[in-house]
C-alpha cells in the first residue's frame, strides 16, 4: 500500500461503465490507464478524477463567477482523497479562429514580440534604410524644411501623450492646463482644457496636447515647443502645418532619407490582434473576401502593417521568422544568441531562453515540420495535444496533476521515446502524470499502470490489472499465471458488479486492492507474449488493378511517382509531416472525388499531374472515428439503418394492425408515437441561473421516449422503447428467425460491438466504437460497389484486443472487393498490411520523398526506410 500522503485514493466510481471501483495512485509517478476500447478508461481519467478536481476548484469560487466557468455537477464517486490541482490536457480541437496559430498557443509569438521591440533593427519601409534615432535639432531642422516646402504660414506643434489607452484621464489634463497649455485633441476632436471633459473610463482615447504654434522663422521658440513635445510623450511630436499635413516624428526612430517616423516600437506593434500592429487592409488575418481565401495584396498574407515588417532580427522580420519549421527556427535562434552583445543579453536572456525552450520541446515531440504561423485549426488531434504540452512545459509548476488522453497520437515510433522522456521530466518536477493510452513503448516506461476491462461497455468498467509497471510484468513472467494477488473479499467489495454498481451505501465494505493484482488483463497478457497480434500467413498479391500517381506535390511532396494496388489492404506510413495525409487526402481523395462526381468532363487534377487506373473501383469513402451524432439522439440503431427494419416489424404486429398504426408511430423522432413532453429525447434540459444545465429524466414517460399508447404494442414481452435497451446480442436472441434485422444486427456483433445497445446515444460512443459502427454500416452495402476506404490512424484508442478486432473488419471489407488504404504508425497494424508506402526521410521540408514501398519484408530490408528499423522487430 502506498503512504496515504502520497497517493490518490478513489472510492467507489460509477460514472457511465464503471462498476463502483475503488483504487489508489501514487503522487509524483508516470501512471497510465489502459485497457480495450470503451471499457472506462477515460470515465475514471477525465469524467471522474479530472472532473472532481476541476469542480472542487470551481466550487471555491463565488456563485457570480461560477456561471461563467461552467460549473459541473459531481462526479459519481463516494470520495476521492489527496486529489492535487488538475490540469487536463486532450485531443480536442485547439481553435477554430483564424488569428490562433502555433506562435500563440505556445506563447511563442508573445515572445517574440517582446524580443523584437527589444533588439529589434528597425529599418524605413519605404527605401529599406536602417534607421536611427532623431535628435532634437534634427527634428527642428526637418520642421523648418518643410514648412518651407509646404509654403506654410505657422507650424503647429502637438504631442501625443496618450495612445489606445482607457481611462478618464481627469487629473493628466487638469495637470497640462495648469502648465499653461490651453488646447488638447482628443479622440480627433479639439476640447479646450478650460472646460469639463468627460472620458468614459471604459474606452481607450487617443490624447494630444498643443503646445504651440510658432512662425517658422522663430528657430528658438520652435526648438522649446519641440523638446517640450518630446519630453511629454517620451519621444513623440506631431508637426503640423496650417492645421492641415501633419507627421510624426520621433527621438527614436526616423528615417533620415525620407523623414519615415515609426510610433513606439513595442510590442503591440507585433500583434495582428492589435490595431496598432495588424494590417489595415485585412485587419491582421492575411486574407480578405467573404469567405477569407484571397491572400491580402497589402501585407501579403503577413498579417501585420508595414512599419511592423520593417523591423528585424538578424535579417528577418517577424512574419518571416514564424514562417520557418520550428526546427529552422530553432537554429535562427541559436545563431542570433552567439551574435548579441552582453547589453542586448542582459536585456533579453530571460525572453530567449523561454523561446529557445519551448522550440526545443517541440522539436522534441515530432513537431519540427510545423511552422509558427500554421494555424490552429488545421492541426490534428495528437499535433493539438502536444502543444498544449508545451505550455505547461514552459509552466515549470509542481505538485500539479496532468490528465493526458493518448499523447502519442500522430507520433512514429522514432518520435515516441522523446515524447516519454518529456513526460518524465513533467513527473521529476514534482507532478503527478496521469495518461490514458494504448502504445506498448509508453506503457513500457511507466512507473505505474491500471489496466481496466475486461471488455469493452456493461462487460467492462472493472479494474484487471493494478501496479507498480514493472512489478506487473515480473510476476506474469514468474507464475505466468491469470490471477494473482487477490482475494475473495477484494472481488466481492471492490469490484461489484452492474447490478450493484448504483448502490452508494457499501462504502464501509469496500477494500483497495493490495497490489500487484492481476485478473484477466489483456493488456498484460499481450505485454508479455501471452497473445499475440498474429502476422497474416500470405500476403495478398493478386491483380486486381492499380492506381498509378505521377508528380504528387501537395504541400511538402516532392512530385513523387508511385502505385497503389488495389483489392489489397495498403499501410501509408512515416514520421510525422512526411506527407501521408497530403498523400491521402489532399492527391487521392479531392482527385478522386471531383472525378467521380464529374464523369465524362476533363477535369483539371489539383497538385498532382497524373492519376490513371480510377475506371478500377465506382467510390472513394473516408472512415474516420469522429462522433455518428452529435446530439443524443443519434444512436447505432438509426446510423447503421437497424431501427428501420424494427419499426417496420413493430408496424405489423397484429395489434398495431388493429390500432392503424404504421412505421412513423415507432418513430422518437416524429409527433404521433413519440412522448411529446420531451419530444421523444427521454429527458428534459433545465436551465440553472446559477448552476451548470442538468438533464431530467422526462416525469411522463420516465425516459422511454414513446407514448403510453405506443408502449402497449409488444413482442415476446418487449416494447419498442424495451428494445433500444437491449444490446446487440440480446436483439439477435429476441428477432431470431427474421433475418432482414438479425443479418445487420450479426455484422455489428462481428465488429466487436455486440455489448452495445442500440438505442446508446452516439455521444457516449469512444472514437474506436464510432469508426467500427461506421464500418459495420459499409459492410451491410450489397457487393458489386468496389470502393476505396481510406482511413486516418485507424488505432488512434484502441487496444491490442480492438486492433485484431479492426483487422479482422477491415479484411472482411477488403475480401468484398475493396480496397482499405490506413495511414498508421501502429507496428502490429503495419505488419499486418499486404503492402506498404513508406515517405519521409523526415517531417516538413524534409520530408515528401517516397522512401519504399512493397510488402513488409521488402521494407525492413530497405536501408532508406525508418519505418523498416522498427517494424523488423515485429516481423520476428
């Protein structure tokens, strides 16, 4: 047992699955939760020790500022003791706005804006001189010439004191009249000081105080007026004559060529979010027209005002700089740090070792090929998770909790070792690690693992496997035995079953289990060579067509030639950024789809010059493991066509023969059938004033969606709302004999998901779940269709047990005729593959080569390719 101090005890969790465990995790340790798709992982992780620590921070503050955090109810749990400040960091999209980008997320551009205004070099973006700054009779002598030039009578000479600030500003012009100054320009109206001016204390204001207007032949009275000027607003003047042209001119910078004065270099004049900084055209985005998709032809998709790209660090501006791949960038900064002065270092250490930091850790974690510009929403899953890994990197905080959902998404196995060593040195600060994840090198190098099963939903939800990792592995080894460590007491208290896992008075009952504690984990068992992710016997190899591609050169691909057989399962694999995705979507999939709804016309091909062999296959599908629905209602039932066939039967029952009722009454969608008090959802949403939204289960027709009159209608003692409780095996036993709804029902059991109940709402469905059921729905087409799938890292929360699962499905779909094409880096997805493309030989720039391709056991014995130096283990 570990020292009460140093852990986290959990009793008693309930939330979805879980069936009232209990357990304890050690403080200041890497500990990662495993086990099959859908069987709790994330339920105790997030929903349940995240979302307490999340509440009980919420419920410290005032009710006032509750309702603007989104307060949420409790988790259901008993008690959770020695709960540490939680920060969760998961794979949800960063930003859709089009002004977040990696720069800001990773706090990287702040930065940088600060070292820019710092050491800047600022040079005249009208004739590219370096500018330097003006001295005071400079400034005279460029008043006078001009005033000469403009022919003008007197020059008015006017300091600016106050730019975009808010404030009312009472005492300052209070204090400019009492020097005797009489005139103040403020917000770009003239106000005399001698009267009350009011200045809502809310809005910024741009103030400027005349402080004289002078002959241009008085040279000793214009050089008072000037140096009063500058010394106002701290190096500013507005020259103006005969109130009509008026500029700036500064002590800081001006160019002597052409008189170009810049404002303040700070670091507001970096920032497109910032008036003061973006472009004026574009308003800091870089793109203009209605839907944002013309590159601005001011700034050149730049996003910052001309004055604010005129500044650079050892020949770059800004924009130039974050348009470099973060490796580049990280020797940008390595080559500026040798050249600063000792005063330029005593001024900008700190601000260059956060940047050089944070660069590093990026470039760490597989991430060299993104730029500093790229903007949020485009980023993947595994790409957005990492860089919020970043920003707590550069945090330093301790004795904090970090909650972490699959971090090695999107990574090869070359990037994942450095990823862990980041997470350890999370866990050496002083942290507690807390990851959810399926990949065997992570799980390798924990210091602690819960594995949960055994199974996936109501067969799942238990704790099989607990420990210290390594204690873990050494006692499988040594008794190679299913269960250790575990008493009849522990079962009976610690992990109830279904039936009991409501009930919250058995808290005195319940007993952690002692660890190490073993007991049907699947985890371990295919951990230490128990099971096994069998290689197939014979590769397929038949002709059944191909695609061939000529010059591919989307985003990084350098205009590669290579071929697709089709009829075969195909493996896209390389380090991260090598150009997979662009591969499969942007060349495969817009080519293909714009052909295929074109048929007949000459359609101009996009990033690639050639695609021959499409007369092969009739449609191009994608699978992917995002939400069937996203609202409650959407259920497998409805998505995969099931609940059709059902109704359908309901319909002709003899009893609703004698009522007239037809499909549409068995319908929670449609008036008529449905309960109409929650409009056939089951529940009712109540707002709280205070207090976060709770679900109600509906009080008419206590959840079961449908009307008394509809419920009276029954088969073999079911009625319609019964059967959508019903998982997928207990509908194939009720419906037997009728196979027009036990044909589709069986495809989903032989996808793994005959634990499911058909009416589950799609939001509770985990990403692994949702893309079987999406390929179940294929699956149910009639043959004839010959289709390419491809699929996007179809592993992304799946398990060893759900990845023979996925195997088996999509060999199902590839012996129909198809063709199953899945960019991956899971090992044992790609040793299962009849043929591999490998790119790479890196991310970004340095990547887009076709490094291999061929059949497994031609790749590992290709000296090019970085996929084949990790895969010969797993060939073995």
């Amino acid at each position: 047992m570990i020292n009460n101090n140093d852990k986290i005890l959990v009793r008693g969790a309930r939330m979805h699955n879980l069936k009232n465990i209990s357990l304890e995790i050690p403080h200041n340790k890497l500990t990662v939760i495993t086990g099959v798709s859908g069987s709790g992982k994330s339920s105790l992780a997030f929903d349940t020790i995240f979302a307490e620590g999340q509440r009980r921070y919420v419920e410290s503050l005032s009710p006032y500022m509750r309702q603007f955090l989104g307060q949420k109810k409790p988790a259901e749990v008993d008690e959770i003791i020695g709960l540490a400040p939680a920060i969760s960091i998961d794979q949800k999209a960063l930003s859709h706005n089009p002004r977040s980008t990696v720069g800001t997320l990773t706090d990287i551009y702040d930065y940088l804006r600060v070292l820019y205004a710092r050491i800047g070099e600022v040079y005249c973006p009208k004739c590219g001189h370096k500018i330097e700054k003006l001295t005071l009779e400079e400034m005279v002598d460029i008043s006078i010439s001009r005033a000469k030039e403009a022919k003008a009578k007197y020059i008015s000479i006017i300091s600016p004191v106050i730019r975009g600030r808010k404030g009312e500003y009472y005492q300052l012009l209070y204090d400019y009249l009492s020097l005797g100054y009489s005139l103040a320009r403020i917000d770009g109206q003239i106000y005399s000081l001698r009267d009350q001016i009011k200045l809502s204390p809310s809005k910024k204001h741009d103030i400027d105080i005349i402080i004289d207007k002078v002959m241009p032949s008085d040279d000793s009275r214009l050089f008072e007026a000037i140096e009063n000027a500058i010394a106002y607003s701290k190096g500013l003047v507005l020259v103006s004559f005969d109130d009509k042209d008026e500029f700036l001119l500064s002590s800081n910078w001006t160019c002597p060529n052409d008189n170009f004065a810049f404002p303040e270099v700070e670091p507001r004049l970096f920032s497109f979010n910032s008036p003061h900084g973006a472009c004026p055209s574009c308003s800091g985005l870089g793109k203009i027209g209605f839907y944002a998709n013309e590159v601005c032809p001011q700034c050149n998709g730049q996003r910052l005002r001309e004055e604010a790209l005129s500044v650079k660090i050892n020949k770059k501006n800004i924009a130039e700089l974050s348009a470099l791949s973060l490796e580049k960038a990280g020797d940008f900064f390595a080559q500026v740090l040798d050249k600063l002065s000792k005063r330029q270092m005593s001024i900008v250490s700190t601000v260059m070792q956060q940047i050089i930091d944070r660069l590093e850790f990026l470039n760490k974690v597989g991430l060299n090929y993104l730029t500093l510009n790229r903007e949020a929403e485009t980023l993947s899953g595994g790409e957005a998770q990492r860089i919020r890994l970043s920003s707590q990197i550069g945090s330093q905080l301790s004795r904090t909790l970090y909650v972490l959902d699959e971090p090695t998404i999107g990574l090869h196995e070359r990037d994942t070792f450095k990823l862990i060593e980041t997470l350890k040195s999370l866990r050496d600060k002083g942290n507690t690690v807390l990851i959810v994840e399926h990949d065997e090198q992570t799980i390798l190098n924990s210091d602690y693992l819960v594995d949960l099963g055994p199974l996936a939903g109501v067969y799942g939800g238990e704790i099989v496997a607990i420990g210290a990792s390594q204690d873990l592995f050494k006692v499988v080894k040594k008794s190679q035995s299913a269960t250790v460590n575990i008493s009849k007491k522990e079962i009976s208290s610690s992990q109830k079953k279904s039936g009991d896992s409501n009930n919250k008075n058995n808290r005195n009952d319940e007993v952690v289990l002692n660890t190490p504690f073993i007991s049907d984990s699947l985890t371990v068992d295919y951990l230490n060579g128990i099971k096994k992710i069998a290689i197939p016997d014979k590769r397929r190899s038949q002709n059944k067509g191909i695609i061939k591609i000529r010059g591919a050169r989307a985003n990084n691909l350098k205009n590669i030639n290579l071929e697709l057989p089709l009829g075969r399962m195909v493996g896209l694999c390389g380090v991260s950024g090598s150009g997979k995705s662009s591969l499969l979507y942007d060349v495969l999939y817009k080519n293909i789809v714009q052909i295929k709804n074109n048929p007949g016309k000459r359609n101009k091909l996009i990033d690639v010059a050639d695609i021959k062999g499409l007369e092969y296959i009739n449609k191009v599908s994608v699978i992917d493991q995002s939400p069937i629905g996203r609202t409650p209602r959407s259920n497998p039932a409805t998505y995969t066509g099931i609940f059709t066939p059902i109704r359908d039967f309901f319909a002709e029952l003899p009893e609703s023969k004698e009522r007239a009722y037809t499909l549409s009454r068995f319908s929670f969608n449609r008036a008529g059938g449905r309960c109409e008090a929650c409009q056939g959802a089951g529940f009712n949403l109540i707002e709280m004033h205070f207090l976060p939204a709770v679900l109600v289960e509906c009080e008419v027709c206590r959840g079961k969606r449908f009307n008394r009159e509809t419920l009276q209608v029954e088969y073999k003692g079911h009625n319609i709302s019964d059967v959508l409780n019903l998982s997928v095996e207990e509908a194939i036993k009720l419906f037997d004999g009728n196979y027009y709804i036990t044909d589709k029902l069986n495809i989903l059991k032989s996808v793994g998901l005959g634990y499911l109940k058909l009416g589950q709402s799609a939001t509770t469905l985990s990403g692994g779940e949702a893309q079987r059921v999406k390929i179940a729905k294929e699956l149910t087409y009639t043959l004839g269709q010959k289709t390419l799938y491809l699929l996007d890292e179809p592993t992304t929360g799946l398990h060893y047990k759900d990845i023979e699962m996925l195997l088996q499905v999509l060999n199902k779909l590839v012996e129909k005729g198809h063709t199953v094409v899945v960019i991956e880096h899971n090992m044992h997805m790609l040793k299962s593959m009849d043929y591999l493309i490998d790119l790479g030989p890196d991310g970004g720039e340095k990547g887009g080569y076709l490094l291999a391709s061929g059949e497994p056991e031609d790749i590992i014995r290709n000296e090019k390719s970085i996929t084949g130096k990790y895969l010969k283990d797993y060939l073995k």
